[in-house]
C-alpha cells in the first residue's frame, strides 16, 4: 500500500494557466445520469457485502429497480427540456438487461462511459489480468451495443485497485487508440480537468466529477431534503461560474433515476438545471467532450505549469 | 491474489431481469390506467398500526423503529405504543376531516392486543391488511420454509378471524422478506403485497402457487424514512409529500395514465401533538387538487386489474 496514489502532482488552484472553453464558455456543464444494474444475488465479493439483507434484499434492490422501470424516463424528458445530452455512466450490462434504455439514450446521441459491468461486482480482489478483462469486456459492450468508442471510466460501485486508472487507459488503446480511455470521474481533487499519470504515458485527464453534487451522496449519506439540495446546485453553479471567467471550470451533477426521479425530488433537480441553463456563457456539453477539448487544447500546458511549479519534484 | 472465477461469469445477462418474478417493463411504455369518475391520482394512505414487543428477539436484525436498548427498553415500546393509543385517533379525526379513505396495516398481534382499535376501524368500513404478526417477527432469507408458512399462516388466519374481512393485502415487516415469501402469501390467498418499492403503478409477479400484485408504497416519502431516518423537519416532509403530489398529477395529465400518490404513515410518528397538523396540511393540499381519488388499496387494486387483465 502507498502513502499516495501518484497520478498527479500538488497543483494549486491559483495563477495556473487559462483555459478557455469553447465559444468562450466560462464554464463546461455535464450532467452524469448513472443508469446501473445491481443483482439480486451476485457471487459475494470477500472484502465488501453487496446487501445489508440476507438473499433476497427486497429493500435495496427494488428501489435501485425503480430507477430504470420509473425513473429513467423522467429524468430523460428533462434533460430534453434543457438540451442536455447526458453523459452516462453505465453498468454496460445493462445493454443486454435493458436495451430499450440503451436505444433512447443513443437515439439522443448521449455519451456511454464505462461504470463495470455490474454495481454489485467489486473490484476488490481482483487480479490485475482479472481486472483488465473486466474492463476491456465493459468497453467493447458499449462499442457492441452503441458503435461508441469508451472514453470514461468510474469504477463499478467506486471500487478501486492501485492499477485501476492504468488498466483502464491501456484497455482504451487496445480498443482504439488513442479515441477511447482517456479520462476518469474517479478522482475529487479538483474543479479543472487535471492530467494524470498511468503507467502508458497516455495523454489522459481526469475531469471533475463532483461528489458533493451527486444525489446518491447528497440524499442517502449526507440525508439532504430535496429543496435544499436544489438550491446546492445553484450555489455550486453560481460560484464556479464566477470563477470561470478568470479560467474555465467545470461543473458535474452525477444523478441516478432511482434518487433524483422520485416524485418529490424531480421538481428540485429541474429547477437548478432551468437555473444553470439559463445562463449565457456555459458550454452544456458531455464528459467526453470536456475531456477531448482539454487534452487537444490545454494539457501540454498544464503539465508544463505543473513541472515548474512542483519545485523540482 | 484474484477472485473465484465465478467473479467475471455473468449466468443471468441476458434480456430482463436477473430474476424470473416479474417482467421488465418501463412504466412510461405501458397501457395508460383511467381511475374511476376520470380522476388522475389515486391516493393510498396506509397506516401501519405496529406492535413492538419488549422482548425483542432481532432475528436477523433489529427491526428499524424497534428496541435499541437493552431489556427491558421502557421508553421506545411506550413510545410506539403511544401511536396506538393516542396518535391513531388524530389520525381518525384527520382521515374524516379531509374526507380520505385510508388502508391499515395491522400487525396482527396488535389487532389482538386491542380489540378496541381493531372495532373502531372495523365500525368505520375501512380496509385492513395483514403487516405481519408482529415487528418482531421478520421474513428473511434463510428462514426455515416451513417456519414461515406457519408464522404466515397464523398471521393471516388470526386477521381474518378477528376481523371477519378477507384481507387481501400483506406488508411484511420491515419490507423484509424471505425468497419464499411471495410464494406462500399467494399460497394463503393474498392477492397483493406491498413490499417491493420498484414502480409507482401495480404490476404482475409471479409466484410458485400463482400470480400476485405488487402495490407501489413508495418508502422514501414515508413519513419515518423521512423524520427518523433522515432526519428532515415535518415541514420537509409536508414540502415533500406537496411536491409529489403536483408531479404526479403532472405526469398524470402528460401521460394521460392515472397515477398512485401512496403515503406509508405511522400513529407513533405523525400522531404526536407537534407533528399531527403537517399531515393535517398535508392532506388539506392533496385534496385541495382536483382529479385526486381518494381510495383504499383494494379499490386502487381493482380499478387497475379492471384494466390490465
């Protein structure tokens, strides 16, 4: 075990080079809807339990159910209203379980990035070799079922090995070059795309992908009511979207159709995103996109700025 | 270091779900539902009229709501009991005041602790269901089969005998249930449970003696799940339950499908003096909405097979 995970350098937020969005944006919008499958009875992982509940958990599986039977659609039609492509992070079986899912998202040329194969699946435990076919096999399921080269990754159920971000970088390049595994939503440490380190050398970024944003968190651990987590988001909007015009910042709200599609809670969700929308200068946009325009514009720079402010190190 | 190789195997991905219960199917793809007189939301107040016992015995876990100090725990068996006692009569005033049509949810050894209640309800024409036979008395997985057959089958005859009504309905206790559970309710002539909370509409599942209904009694604006758990204000719950009510009435006009406003609701919880007039409001804003239908889960139920044979 390491005392630090090595994929980037102390960067501070101050002074750091400019980045421009596109058509001047001061700040990049992407909505991350995670669409997941969960089994009711997946093979027990032996560092962590799927389910509080022995086989079968009604509680926690049905309501994760709801999501895709119920929710899905709700939250789809308001995301139309915006204009807004998601960018899904998905348990890429879910393609077999669910393609009418599938279709709709596709039909609205949304982005599929990698989320495993199941949210029940760990990666703990797994052996390198394992882990890369765990991977390579959620990535050619997206290009199988969507003709889409995966550029994202967040690991299933946020569940990490140390060569996560290597395996899923190096699996990108098998599958297409240097056109697929090029950014993660796995890391939290900063409100710019940063680059990171895997062991290719890959031009490859992390692109901000907030915690405190995501509904799961928000709702079920930090237990927020609905009309409060709405007005967070226009907080958090309002304040990147100041700071965005001195350099471009980036703003994600990761839901699931299971929390942020539930009748009491879409209302609070919608109005943020009129909020947010109704702004001038903000590039609605995906996470793929995000990641494409700063590794095309803003990376060689980034990491030049880093080497000389890392004092040698 | 790796995993069994059965971590990378994946038998059931495939087209559906991961299991043979129900059929997978998006509710905004489905038939529309009218509801009776052309109203567009149903509203199912169930009330769960639990029993903690004192000697709470955990089994496999402690129910939520339940004992959490140790024996004898005085002050959370008095506290739940006051929901029977006191709280439920706020709840009558309430239900008569804005003209709901509620559902109860007996535990079956309260409906024998309190003959009283039981007739007051009963006097009242009200529907009950079975919720078990007491919040102790958990379905889970790896209960002996014939165990819960048992506890089932007393569970639902003793109901039936004290309450002279079929009870056609079943809510296990802490939603929990065994892999058997929907087989031997359907066994015991339940026609709908209300445990699995995957859809706001019915839907088909299928057990080994035949099929069942699921009912959609949404967990997360229950009034417990909202206070206890979460800890939300009464006003939030209110704030929570209004919301609902405009989206579906919402979802209801766009879809052109009726839809189901359930609220789960505790004596215990909501019957106390500072929380009793935020259902009271509650209930007043539902109703001030045209095109709400108030009715039992029975007649919800029978207006959707009606219609979905």
């Amino acid at each position: 075990m390491k005392e630090d995970p090595g994929f980037y350098d102390y960067w501070p937020y101050e002074n750091r080079p400019r980045i421009t969005w596109p058509g001047g944006a001061r700040l990049a919008f992407w909505v991350a809807p995670n669409i997941e499958f969960y089994e009711l009875d997946p093979p027990p992982n032996p560092q962590r339990k799927a389910w509080p509940q022995p086989y079968p958990a009604v509680p926690g599986y049905s309501i994760r159910d709801y999501g895709n039977r119920v929710g899905h659609a709700r939250q789809m039609a308001v995301l139309d209203r915006f204009g807004i492509r998601g960018s899904i992070s998905l348990s890429t079986a879910l393609c077999d379980h669910h393609p009418e899912i599938i279709a709709q998202c596709a039909e609205r040329n949304w982005e599929f990035f990698s989320h495993g194969i199941y949210n029940t699946r760990y990666t703990y435990g797994m052996s390198p070799e394992q882990e890369r076919e765990m991977i390579l096999d959620s990535m050619q399921s997206i290009h199988r079922h969507t003709g889409q080269h995966c550029a994202g990754y967040l690991a299933p159920a946020l569940s990490h090995s140390e060569l996560t971000l290597d395996l899923f970088a190096e699996a990108g390049t098998e599958l297409a070059g240097a056109d697929a595994g090029f950014y993660t939503c796995d890391l939290f440490h900063d409100d710019q795309p940063t680059p990171i380190r895997t062991r290719s050398g890959k031009a490859f970024a992390s692109i901000p992908y907030s915690l405190e944003m995501n509904d799961t968190i928000a709702y079920v651990v930090n237990r927020i009511e609905p009309r409060r987590y709405g007005q967070m988001l226009k907080d958090n909007f309002d304040r990147l979207y100041r700071e965005g015009e001195v350099s471009g910042t980036v703003m994600c709200i990761p839901t699931h159709n299971y929390q942020v599609s539930c009748p009491h809670r879409l209302h609070a969700f919608e109005e943020a995103l009129e909020y947010i929308t109704g702004h001038s200068d903000v590039w609605v946009t995906t996470g793929r996109e995000i990641a494409r325009h700063y590794l095309d514009h803003h990376y060689q720079q980034s990491l030049a700025d880093i080497a000389a402010r890392s004092g040698g190190h | 270091m790796a995993l069994d190789r059965e971590h990378l195997q994946y038998p059931r991905r495939g087209y559906g779900m991961d299991h043979d219960r129900y059929d997978w199917s998006m509710l905004s793809q489905r038939n529309p539902v009218q509801w009776p007189g052309g109203a567009q939301l149903a509203l199912w107040v169930n009330v769960g009229l639990q029993f903690f016992p004192l000697n709470q015995q955990g089994k496999p876990f402690a129910v939520p709501g339940g004992m959490t100090m140790p024996y004898p725990d005085l002050r959370h068996f008095s506290l739940r009991d006051y929901g029977n006692r006191v709280g439920i009569y706020r709840f009558l005033r309430a239900f008569d005041e804005y003209g709901i049509k509620p559902t109860f949810a007996f535990n079956t050894r309260l409906a024998e602790r309190a003959p009283y209640l039981l007739e007051r309800i009963l006097a009242r024409g009200d529907e009950i269901i079975c919720h078990g036979w007491d919040m102790d008395s958990l379905h889970y997985g790896g209960m002996d089969r014939q165990q819960e057959a048992e506890l089932i089958e007393r569970s639902l005859g003793r109901l039936r005998q004290l309450s002279g009504q079929a009870v056609n309905g079943w809510l296990s206790p802490a939603r929990n249930e065994s892999p058997h559970t929907p087989d031997l309710l359907a066994a015991h002539g339940v026609r709908y449970f209300c445990d699995w909370v995957n859809d706001d509409m019915p839907y088909v599942f299928r057990t080994d003696a035949g099929e069942l209904v699921a009912m959609p009694l949404s967990s997360e604006l229950e009034d417990s799940f909202v206070i206890m758990n979460n800890l939300h204000s009464e006003q939030s719950w209110l704030e929570q339950v209004s919301d609902a009510c405009d989206f579906l009435l919402q979802e209801a006009r766009s879809s052109g499908s009726g839809r189901i406003l359930a609220l789960n609701i505790h004596p215990w919880m909501l019957g106390q003096p500072h929380r009793i007039g935020k259902l009271e409001q509650a209930l007043a804003y539902i109703m001030s909405r045209s095109g709400v239908w108030p009715a039992s889960a029975g007649e919800i139920l029978d207006a959707w097979q009606r219609q979905n044979k």
